[in-house]
C-alpha cells in the first residue's frame, strides 16, 4: 500500500466530516423547507461518501455495499420529501 493513502484518507474523512457537521447547521437553522431537504441529501451524501473512504481505507468491500444502500434510502427519501412539498401528500389515493 502507498504510503500517502493513510493520510488522504484521513484528510477526506475530516473533510467530509467538517461538510456533515455544515449541512447539519443547515438542517437545524435552514429557513425554509427546501433547504432542510437540501440539507438533508448533503448529510446523506457525505455519509455514503465517508462508507467509500472507510472501505478505500480498511480494503473491505462490505462498505461498499453500505455505501450503496444508504444512496438508495437517500434517493428513496429525496424523492418521497420533495414529492410531498409539492402536493401535499406521499401517497395518492
């Protein structure tokens, strides 16, 4: 393994720890919904891109697959939330 790997791992992990703890401001000080919703799909992004830095980091290939189903719960999530700002509701009868 490189020798520079361990310390670009560690500098992508504080840097998208820093842009969580951002858009969690965001989230709790946002002044409309779109932007708590924005904010939202920042953390859930920045979450999943921290599983694919663990995984480059420790060589497993399971954070990958964590990665990969926090993309579709966040996507899932995304869509349903803009959906009910849009009409009021998720589920239409």
């Amino acid at each position: 393994m490189n020798a520079v790997l361990p310390w670009a791992v560690h500098f992508a992990l504080a840097c998208f720890a820093l842009a969580m703890f951002l858009a969690f401001l965001r989230l709790l000080r946002g002044p409309a919904a779109e932007d708590r919703i924005l904010a939202l799909d920042a953390l859930y992004i920045n979450g999943m891109l921290i599983m694919l830095v663990l995984g480059i980091g420790f060589g497993s290939s399971a954070y990958f697959d964590i990665a990969l189903v926090i993309a579709l719960f966040g996507f899932v999530g995304s869509a349903a939330m803009a959906k009910f700002l849009l009409r009021g509701e998720v589920i239409e009868p």
